[in-house]
C-alpha cells in the first residue's frame, strides 16, 4: 500500500469529496467500503487519511513505542501520562464511502480544513492528506540545503551520491 500523487479534487454539488481510483485501490481488497480521516498531529489545516487496517497498525506501533518493548502495565494503567495512541484515536472518524468513492466530510474536518469548493488530495507512501488548497502548502517547503543529510544517507545505502537533481553537488 503506497499512496501516491497530488490531486485537487472539487466538492460536488452535495458538499461531498471523492477519493480518487488511485487512492482507492491503495486500500485493502477486502476493507474498500470505508477509511480513517483524523487530525495531523503536528500541522495545523492538515487532516490525514489512512485504510483502518493501515490505521490500526499505526496505533499498534504508537503504543508499543510508548509503552516501550516490554509493554509496562504501569505505563498502560496511567490516566495522566500522554498517551499518543488515544490521542489519534479520539479525533479519528471511519468514514463510509459510496461505491463510486464519494463521501462526506464530517463537520469538524471540514472546519480545520476550511473547505470552500475543493481540497488537496497529497500521497504520503502509508497515508495520506487532505488540506486546502487555497491555504497553499501546510508546513515549510525543505531547501535542497536542507536535504543533504538525505543525500548522505543515500550514499551510504548505494555507496554513490545521487544524481544533481535529486542532491545538489556540494557534499556534506
């Protein structure tokens, strides 16, 4: 599952938003009726999108990080401590898609993206993110200065520096 590609997508005239074909056959075969929409928990008019499955996996690996490898019952009994799993969980709504892959957005999801006529679809392997396209990019945009250490991970894994288009020439 990787989902891929940045697509505009216009409401219809009920107010709906379709998940393209691309996005939907990015979902399991047998769970394709239905997906995760929940707040970004590090960007403001950002919501992300994701199968339960993919969903499910995601809490998994948040609480086994949280409750660390031996899974402390102390840890998992603390009403106190930040507890990013439920985090997620609580702001996270199944939406059911009709069979052409339109759906509604729910009124809270709606509000943090202030939608008007239609919303950025953006791939991001695993998930994916919806937000407004008139608010322009969430987040700051990465300067090629700012990819380097990418660039030398690269190297290290093919053991040859990526072409000038992907890395600047300049070495770290």
């Amino acid at each position: 599952m990787a989902f891929r590609s940045e697509i505009l997508i216009k409401l219809d005239k009920k107010g709906r938003v379709l998940l393209p074909a691309a996005f939907r056959d990015e979902l399991p075969p047998d769970d394709r009726g239905a997906f995760v929409l929940y707040h970004s928990p590090n960007l403001a008019g950002v919501v992300n999108g994701n199968s339960r499955a993919g969903f499910d996996g995601m809490l998994r690996t948040l609480r086994t990080e949280a409750l660390g490898p031996k899974g402390s019952l102390k840890a998992s009994l603390d009403d106190e401590a930040f507890d990013p799993a439920g985090y997620l969980s609580a702001s996270a709504r199944t939406i059911p898609m009709e069979p052409d892959g339109r759906f509604s957005l729910p009124g809270e999801f709606a509000e943090v993206l202030e939608v008007d006529d239609g919303v950025m679809l953006v791939g991001k392997g695993d998930k994916f993110q919806m937000w407004n396209p008139s608010a322009g990019r969430p987040g700051a945009t990465p300067t090629r200065r700012a990819w380097r250490p990418s660039c030398a991970a690269l190297m290290t894994v093919t053991h040859e520096w990526p072409d000038d288009r992907t890395c600047p020439r300049a070495r770290p």
